[in-house]
C-alpha cells in the first residue's frame, strides 16, 4: 500500500514538474513573440525616427551646410526642367534608392551580356574607382555628374587634415585620391566584393551636352578635347556638328562617353546611386546614413566648388540647336539605351526639350 502511494506521489511530481517546464516554454515563447512584434513595429519607425534625429543633431547640420554651402551654385547653364521618370521629391530615399537599385538589377537580369568580366573591366576603368579604404566605400567617377563638386567636398577624407583648395586637383591625376588600378587585382576584386560602392548617373543627352560647353566651348583646353574627339580641327563645332561626330564614332573620352561600360553595374554591386539631378540630398544621403565619411567634414570650411562660365555662348543662347539633327539625338538615345533603361530616364523628355527649342528659337528668329 506503502509502495502504491510512492508511485502515485512520484508520478504527480513528475506531471508537475512537466507543467512547470511546459509552462515556462509557453512564456519563453510568447516573450520572444512580443520581442519581435515590438522590433518590428520599431524598425517600421526606426527610418523616420533616425531622420528625425539626423535633422536635429548639430553634427549633421554642420555637414548640411558644407554640402549645401558648396551646392549654392547659379541656375544651371543646361535645362532644368527636363521631366524625371521617377518623381523624386515625392517619395523618401530609401524608396527612391530601392527603386533606381531594382531597375539596375532587372536591367541586368534582362541583359546578362552587358555584364563585363572584372579583370577586362579592371584593366580599362580601374583607373575612374575612387577607394577610400578608411570608409570602406569606393566611388565609380562619372565625368559631368558633379565629381569636382563631391571631390572637393571629400578632400580631407582623401588627405586628411584641413583642404587646400588652391592646390586642388580633379581626382583623375590626384596622387592622393588611391584608384582602383593601383592595387593588386585580388585586393580590387575584394574591395568591390566587400566595401560599399556608389555611382552618380545623368541623363545621358544632357551629361554629352554639358561636356560639349565645358570641355570645347568654355575650356582652356579645347584642342586637347578636340583630339580626345578624334577631330583634327582648328574651328569649334556647332552642337549639330558635335552630335554627329559623337553618333557616327566611338568615342573613348570619358566625357563622350556612356558610362554604363564604365562602371559595369551588372556585375558589381552598387549600394548606392545617385543622381546629378538631385546630387546635394544624394551626397548628404551617403555622407551622413551610407558612411562615416561625415567625420571627415565636421568644422571643415565650405570649398568654393562652382567656376561660373565665363563665355556668353550657352545652352541658353537662341539657335544653339538650331544645327541639330532628330535623327542623331536618336542615334545616341539608341546606343545610350543601356542608361536610359537602367537608370530610369525618360529619352522622350530630351527630344520634347530640343523640339520645343527648336520650334521656340526660330519664331524669335522670324
């Protein structure tokens, strides 16, 4: 009897202690459920509440009016009404960076031969790679998307200390801004795998445009550029005769050029794109959310970044496009429609833009 009622109390002990253990599961697992719902509506408001912050912290305010300071430029000599595909100024930056970075990628998926082998793309624009190993982020240089603008703002971060603005040099022959051919091709190849990577794009019409009047039009080195250009002239050309050269030859000037090639977004993979059209919120983005580059820029003085034009020969001027054949913008819409396509331009933007100039110049004319 002794021995019936052992059992019977070890076999409730047993149950209890079943209940207990059970019990505690039951609570360690709804702790984790709540955990996580509460991490989850956090992170929901994590991005706005981090912006909130960024506004507010004195730091980042100071690194707004570098960039800001060194961005108040005259109105743009180019067109600045060109329609962007994407709205810009009506979505946040993660959604617009998540959306310029999607079109890369179905662009790429779509069209695997532009994808280009790295040690072939090495070879021929290593040399346009800006590391900054320190910040573990390098930067595809694209010629007329504000690179002299972002470099001089980034001159401590290349130099360290306090900038030199009398010594500045573009980037393309600073000895001290390290490219990406310089290093050893295991040591490029891993910095592209592991650091952050960023790029600035333009509409490609308007980046050969810009190139057109500060390269041949209000450039010391004009003759330099026209050799660059394959064109053995005396005389500048007009921007019907400039568009023809560029849609009948192959150019190698990274002016003239398309950066798609240059960059090879379908084979490395960029964090971060921005856009010349909207570069000071982009350059802020990068500075203050993608980096620590920020560190670089505290109590630094404001570079003087813009040289206006000197001549009175500008895209303003009535009957620049006057020469400008439809049939060449579309030449070079066609070999651009890697940019177009994966960067989200509109091409129909710039041919309504040279149509309406067109039409608008020679009724002044009349």
């Amino acid at each position: 009897m002794m021995r019936t009622s052992k059992y019977r109390i070890r076999a409730f002990l047993k149950l209890l202690s079943f209940g207990v253990l059970f019990t505690i599961f039951l609570m360690a697992i709804t702790e984790i459920y709540e955990i996580r719902t509460r991490v989850i509506v956090s992170s929901e408001k994590s991005s706005q509440q981090r912006f909130e912050y960024l506004l507010n912290d004195e730091r980042t305010k100071q690194v707004q009016d570098i960039i800001r300071g060194g961005a108040k430029i005259p109105p743009s000599h180019l067109p600045g009404k060109i329609r962007l595909s994407i709205l810009e100024h009506e979505a946040t930056i993660p959604s617009i960076q998540q959306e310029r970075l999607d079109n890369v990628r179905i662009f790429c998926e779509n069209h695997p031969e532009f994808r280009i082998p790295l040690n072939t793309h090495l070879k021929t624009f290593g040399h346009y790679y800006s590391v900054l190993s320190d910040y573990r982020i390098s930067e595809c240089r694209v010629a007329k998307t504000g690179t002299t603008f972002r470099s001089k703002i980034l001159w401590s971060a290349f130099h360290g200390g306090k900038p030199n603005f009398g010594k500045y040099v573009h980037p393309d022959v600073d000895p001290g801004v390290q490219k990406l051919d310089q290093l050893p091709s295991e040591l490029a190849s891993l910095t592209l795998k592991y650091y952050g990577a960023y790029l600035f794009v333009r509409e490609p019409i308007i980046r050969f445009i810009s190139s057109y009047f500060s390269k041949l039009i209000d450039s010391k080195s004009t003759p330099k550029f026209l050799w660059a250009l394959g064109w053995y002239r005396t005389t500048v050309p007009t921007l019907g005769q400039y568009f023809h050269h560029l849609a009948t030859h192959k150019m190698t000037n990274e002016h003239f050029m398309g950066y798609f090639d240059q960059c090879n977004p379908c084979l490395i993979n960029y964090t971060f794109i921005g856009r010349q059209e909207t570069q000071v919120q982009d350059f802020e983005s990068i500075i203050l959310e993608e980096t620590s580059l920020w560190k670089s820029l505290v109590d630094l003085p404001t570079p003087q970044v813009y040289n206006p034009i000197s001549g009175k020969f500008t895209i303003a001027t009535p009957g620049v496009f006057d020469d400008v054949d439809q049939k060449d913008i579309q030449t070079l819409i066609q070999q651009s429609y890697a940019e177009y396509d994966a960067f989200g331009y509109n091409p129909d933007d710039i041919i309504s833009y040279i149509t309406h100039r067109q039409l608008t110049d020679s009724k002044q004319a009349e």
